[in-house]
C-alpha cells in the first residue's frame, strides 16, 4: 500500500468455499506478489500446474512462503513451474512482529551440492535482527532465540523474554529448534510443541511428515498423537494421495514400508488414514485441532462388551501390534505387545488394562470377558472398570524390549519369541522340531489366498554387497531379531536386519564368497566358507572371527551342522569332506571324495546316515554313530553332481541332481530306485512323485534355471505358493492348484499358473528363501533383496 500497488484481500468465505479460488484471484488480477504458507500452496498447486492458469507463471514476480517449514519437494516443484518468479522463504512467529530470517531459494541447489537437507532453510538474519542457538549443541545447533528492533515487548506475566546470560539485551524465545549450515543459513529441525517422546525416544512430528512427502504419490501429510491420560496412545498420520487408490489396505502398506526404509521404528504412524484433503487454518495452515476431531471418532469404534467375541478380540490384537494374523492363544505380550500398543487395544476395546495383562490371549480375555465374576462395567470415557476396584489380579509381568515394539513385526512371531530357528535354500530348516511346526501353523502368508487372481511383488529393501552375490542366503530368528547372513564376490559377509535392511556387521574374508552359510545350534557362531579354501567360525553378534579351518581348495559347498555329534560337515574342492569339531576348533575326520564337492552333504538322522556327492560322479554313504566313522559304500552315478542332495524320510532314499539333467533316487544301500532326464536349462520346473518317480506337473518360465526353487510350507496345500528364479533375473511365484492334478490329459495349465513376477537388473543364481510371503534372494546386479508378494488391486 505504501508504495502505491494494489493490495487484493480474497474474501475469507469464497477461500473457505474452495480453495482454489486464489488462482482465480491471482490471474484475474495479475498479481505479482504473493504471501502465503507452504500448505495453502501445495493445496492449489494442481491449478497452478494447469494450462488454464500459466499466465500466473509469467505475471507473479515474488513469492513469500512463511509459517511453516518449507519441504524440498515443494520447493523444487515450484522453481521449476515458477523459473521467472523469486521464491523467498521467511522464518518468524507473531512475537517479532513479522519475520526475522529469509532465504532466496535459487541459491538452494547450491546449498544441496553440500549439504543434505530434509527441509529448505530459513536463510539468514534480517538487517537490525539478532539470531542466536541457545542449547547443548549451540552455536550449531539449538533453540532459536531472536533479538532485535522486531521482538515484540512480550506478555503480560508471561515473560518469553529472557536475558542471555554473555549478552545485554533480551531474546525471544522461540521454542523452535534449527541447526546452523556451513554457509551461516539456519534451517529448522522441528518445534519443541511438535516434538514428543515414545518409549523414551524423541519422535519429531515433522520428520515423519517430511518423510510421507518424499513418497513420489503423496501429496501432502498431518502427523498428530493420540493420548489418553496424559500418556501417548499412538501417532496417526492423515495422507493426501495424488490419485485415488482402490486398495487402500495395500497403498497402506507401501506406505509403511516406505516409512520403514527412512525413519526409526518408534516413528512409524500406528494409523495411517488416507484423506482426500487437509483441513486449513484461516491462515492457511494445517489445521490439527480440526483434523484430530474429524477423525472417526474412537468411541464409536470401540467394541460392545456384551457383544464382544474371540473374531472381535483377534482383530483388535492384529491391528494393535500390527501383524496380519493372531490365533486364539497367541499371548499379545509374546508377540512384541508393549504398554503403547496394550493402551490402545484395552482402549478400542473399552476395558481396564489390567485385564490385558491378566488374560493376555483372545481366549482366555473373551472367557474372562463374558464370566459373571469378571463381569465389568465400562466407563466409555476413561476406559476404566468400575468392578476394578475390588478384583486383584496376579500381576503379569510387562514385556517392553527396547529391541521390539509392534512396528518390528513383519510378519507373525508367534512362534519364534522362545524359540530359535534358521531357513535357508531348498526348504532347508534347522533347530528345533518345535519352532518348525510353530511357524508353520501360525506364519502369515502375507494375507494372500491366491484364488483370488494374480499378485505382484515388489521390492522392500536392498542392500549393496559391492559385487556379484551368488550365495543363498540364510535367515535366522532369534528371540523378536530377524537377520540374514549373506556373502559376495567382494568378499563381503554380512548380518543384516531383516526386517529393515540395515547392515549389522560386515567382515572382509580372504576370498570369495559362492557358497551359503550355517548356524550353530547354539547361536554363537556363523560358518561359511570361501574361495581361498577357508571354513570361518564367525561370531555371531559382531562378526569377528572367532577360528578358521584350512582346506587346499575352494569351499563351495553350505556347511552342515550335526549338533548330536558336536560337528560341522563342509566338502572342499580339494577332493576331501571334512568333519570339524567346533567345541574344541580341530578336524577330526577327512573323506577322500574322488571330485571336488559343490553340493552340501545329506544326514539321515534317523538311520545315522551321511552322503555326499562329487563332481566325479560319485555318491558315498558314511555310517556316523560311532567314531571312527564307516565308509557303507560309493556309487558311481554316470555324471557330476554340483547340487545338493536331499533325503526323502519316510523311505530314507537319497534324491540327487546331476549335471547331465537326470535326476536319481538310491535307496539307503546304494542302489538305484529311479531315474529321469529333464533339462533346467529349457526353463522348466518339474514335479515328481517320489516313490514312482511319475511326472505330475511341468511348467515352463521360458528360461535356464540354475537355482533351487523355495516351497512356502505356510500356504494351504490345495494352493501351494512355489518360488524359483531364472537365471536372467526373474522372480517367480507360482501357485500349484492340487485339486487340478491328475486329470487324465495332464493339462498343468490349470495345475501350475504364474501368480506373481518381479524382474531385477542382474542375473540370479543365488537359490532363494520365500517366508510369510517374504523373498529373501542374492542378485549378480551386486545387491541382496527382500522382496514381498502381494494381491493384485484388480482382483
């Protein structure tokens, strides 16, 4: 007004009305200065980028965004629509009168050349105006606080106005926190009334909503908390998507698992709810106050008692400790439930928390529930019963790891909380019958029935092992830990978490690394062995060689563990199969083989039986119950054998794959049960029944395979899940109908369909290992993945 430009005020309620009305404002009247929040500016950037209004690019000269912290996506989306307008961004609060910090965002790509940032900075200091980082950290890091001729006289009894105890005039104080950059520009960190703690941990609201708007298909984001009773219930992200998504249950989970790749556990929203749009401030500002309220609200979602049964109870345990499948006895507190995740169960559910702690499984909390001892009476407000009073439970004892808390789960732990259990190539389980069967009637299989049409896969982590990764790799559970050990051609051997990506610990060998490791059945230690011919005992925590055997040729072949005998079996390629007593690190025992051994050995526990296959083409069965251990024969098959070889343990016959194609059944004596030729290499996986050697199905992925296929145990037999990989880089799930074997024609067109592919950028012959519908497999484009099978939004 002062210098003579006309000022245009939008009428509040046409903005209110629609928003979008400022774009009209803006090009009917060419305006050429524009101040405004980040918020209002992401809401109206779709008509920004219209056609309609791209005389607004070339008539607005000046945009001041202020109020908020600027996002790097939205500022780069706006200099490059606005390329001939200055985008300034101004940092103040209403005590100082307006603004006390600018920064002129053409100089950010400058800055990020140097600097990684998660927001645009605020710049420096205005003329006349003093900032200043108050804290620990300072003058690097700190609360901001600001003095000068903009700091308003402060309030009435409220003294925000404090001396420094080196300085003679007063600051302000803030309550925001920035850090300082190299080039003397601030950008903010978070705000100290946006800044709670989880657990004890700091969780930034900003972070969280910072990293939702890096998401490539979101829009924007709101984080807010929940709390009942002073205590915090849960963070809920509100998320504005680009396009309407038809499965809002699987976007949900990509955008978990995005959000898992970025940021800690403790920051992962427990509610993510997709909105259509943000409720604005009259400011323009992201309303919290209007979007806590609008959410649905909590009472109405609450549980009728009277009504309350165990399908009830098991959907507030999933939702609450965030796992996709809960059976009737699983104890919330075993599988990874805390007194976060317990205050929102007992809160959904209406009932006193110590209930939840007394009667910790849908069962016996149901049973207790609907007992006329236990009968209760719910205060809907506080959530409390009011029979509480006069009932003494037996105290429970609260299970709060600082390693696990519900967002840790990917898929159901159930069964390995008190157990401890490996996975690794060719369906390969090991320590612990119990664990075994546990997993296998409580796992998830990722919420997928594959009836219901075609999947997709996609990607969940990675991780570079800086040169081709040929070996399978091996998945441990340990207590709520899941890791994967794993190394490469780089002579890289890894432990990395599996639920996240992150590297453990890595160690360097002395060479390289084909083959796939083993476990000790006490935990303690991690074998594997490599090119220079060394068998590794590593420690399992940290990675640190613990002994190391040396054989005279490479070790390709996945060591054996036989914890009966104290034993770990490893075949060499200097013709010799080794047994090393791994109590008391010495050899006692070396088998002449005739041939370099490739494939692990085979034990037959039960008969006390082991075997071993050559590239010489020769098998040979070694009785183990006694020292010195008995050579009971060898056999000699026509072919080398690089893979490994399998016992079938009803009959104990021993199944065996040679180069040639054929596939050969021996009984325990050595002679030949059956024998069929097939050929990998024309891309086909095939199915055969074990006894009579007949074909049940074929099915052809139209490329060599070279690894072992992966049968996930866990899905129904009627629709059994497959996993194999082509040797080009494709990933396969196919689902094997067992209600369409044996038609007379043996169309295994309806047997064996494809149900879900992903194709990564390397070829693949690493063998992979498929758990609750997570894929765990090594690549030649020098990266490990995870990967996850999904339904198909079309189906």
């Amino acid at each position: 007004v002062l210098s003579t430009c006309t000022l245009v005020i939008p009428p509040f309620n046409q903005l209110k009305e629609n928003i979008f009305y400022i774009t009209e404002f803006l090009q009917g009247y060419l305006i050429n200065r524009l101040v405004a929040v980040p918020s209002l500016i992401r809401a109206i950037l779709p008509s920004l980028q219209s056609r309609r209004f791209r005389r607004i690019q070339y008539s607005l000269k000046l945009l001041v965004l202020s109020g908020e912290v600027l996002h790097l996506s939205l500022c780069k989306t706006l200099l490059k629509l606005l390329p001939q307008t200055s985008v300034l961004n101004l940092y103040g609060s209403t005590e100082v009168t307006g603004d006390c910090t600018y920064f002129d965002c053409k100089r950010l790509p400058l800055i990020l050349e140097k600097e990684e940032l998660s927001s645009v900075p605020v710049g420096l200091p205005l003329s006349n105006c003093e900032v200043v980082l108050v804290g620990e950290d300072a003058p690097l890091q700190g609360e901001i606080y600001v003095s000068g001729l903009c700091v308003a006289a402060g309030y009435f009894d409220y003294p925000y106005l404090i001396p420094l105890a080196d300085r003679v005039q007063k600051y302000f104080k803030t309550g925001d926190f920035a850090r300082k950059l190299s080039s003397g520009d601030f950008v903010i960190i978070g705000r100290k009334d946006r800044t709670l703690k989880v657990n004890g941990q700091r969780v930034a609201l900003e972070e969280i909503e910072t990293a939702f708007r890096d998401h490539p298909s979101v829009v924007d984001a709101a984080v807010l908390s929940r709390e009942v009773d002073g205590e915090i219930l849960l963070l809920e992200a509100h998320v504005v998507m680009e396009e309407k998504n038809e499965d809002d249950e699987l976007l949900e989970s990509s955008l978990r698992n995005w959000l898992l790749n970025m940021l800690p556990q403790v920051m992962i929203p427990t509610r993510i709810l997709l909105t259509r749009s943000l409720p604005l401030t009259s400011s323009g500002k992201v309303d919290y106050m209007s979007l806590a309220a609008s959410t649905t609200s909590d009472e109405q979602d609450r549980i009728n008692v009277k009504e309350m049964n165990q399908d009830n109870l098991i959907q507030v345990f999933s939702d609450a400790l965030m796992v996709e499948k809960v059976s009737v006895d699983d104890d919330f507190f075993e599988m990874g439930g805390n007194s976060i995740s317990a205050a929102y169960a007992t809160f959904k559910l209406g009932i006193h928390m110590k209930l939840l702690y007394t009667f910790p499984t849908p069962r016996r909390l149901q049973t207790a529930l609907l007992s006329s001892k236990f009968s209760v009476q719910i205060d809907a407000h506080s959530g409390v019963d009011s029979n509480m009073d006069n009932y003494n439970p037996i105290k429970k004892l609260k299970v709060e790891s600082k390693e696990q808390s519900p967002r840790d789960i990917l898929w159901n732990p159930g069964a390995v909380v008190h157990t401890e259990c490996t996975f690794s190539r060719c369906n390969r389980s090991t320590h612990g019958v119990q664990c075994e069967e546990n997993y296998s009637s409580n796992a998830a299989s990722s919420k997928i029935r594959p009836r219901d049409g075609k999947g997709f896969m996609q990607v969940q982590w990675k991780v570079d092992m800086e040169s081709c990764v040929d070996a399978s790799p091996l998945v441990v559970f340990k207590g709520s830990r899941v890791c994967v050990f794993i190394g490469s051609h780089s002579r890289k051997f890894v432990c990395i978490d599996g639920k996240s990506g992150v590297v453990q610990w890595e160690t360097k060998l002395e060479g390289r690394v084909e083959c796939s490791a083993a476990i000790l059945d006490d935990f303690s230690q991690v074998i594997v062995g490599c090119y220079k011919g060394k068998i590794y005992f590593l420690n399992f925590s940290n990675g640190s060689v613990s002994w190391s055997f040396q054989t005279n040729g490479e070790v390709k072949s996945q060591p054996v563990i036989d914890k009966r005998r104290h034993l770990v079996w490893c075949g060499s390629y200097d013709h010799n199969l080794y047994a090393i007593d791994y109590r008391n690190y010495c050899c006692i025992y070396k088998l002449p083989c005739g041939g370099s051994i490739f494939g692990s050995p085979a034990i037959n526990e039960m008969q006390e039986n082991l075997y071993v296959a050559s590239t010489s083409g020769h098998i040979t069965a070694l009785e183990i119950k006694t020292m010195p251990f008995k050579k009971l024969w060898k056999q000699d098959i026509g072919a080398p054998v690089f893979g490994s070889l399998s016992i079938n343990y009803p009959n104990g016959n021993v199944i065996c794959c040679l180069v040639d194609g054929s596939v050969v059944v021996l009984n325990p004596s050595g002679s030949v049960v059956w024998k069929v030729l097939v050929c990998s290499r024309d891309g086909s996986i095939y199915s055969f029944e074990t006894e009579t050697s007949n074909l049940i199905w074929k099915h052809s992925i139209g490329s060599p395979i070279t690894s072992s296929p992966y049968v996930d145990d866990n899905s129904p037999i009627s629709d059994r899940l497959i996993c194999v990989c082509d040797s080009s880089g494709s990933i396969y799930v196919l689902r094997v109908d067992s209600n369409a074997i044996g038609d007379s024609e043996q169309n295994t067109e309806n047997t064996v369909r494809e149900f879900a592919r992903l194709d990564l950028q390397g070829d693949i012959f690493s063998s992979p290992v498929m758990i609750g519908g997570r894929i765990f497999v090594g690549c030649r484009d020098n990266h490990v993945y995870l990967n996850s099978r999904y339904r198909s939004t079309g189906n």
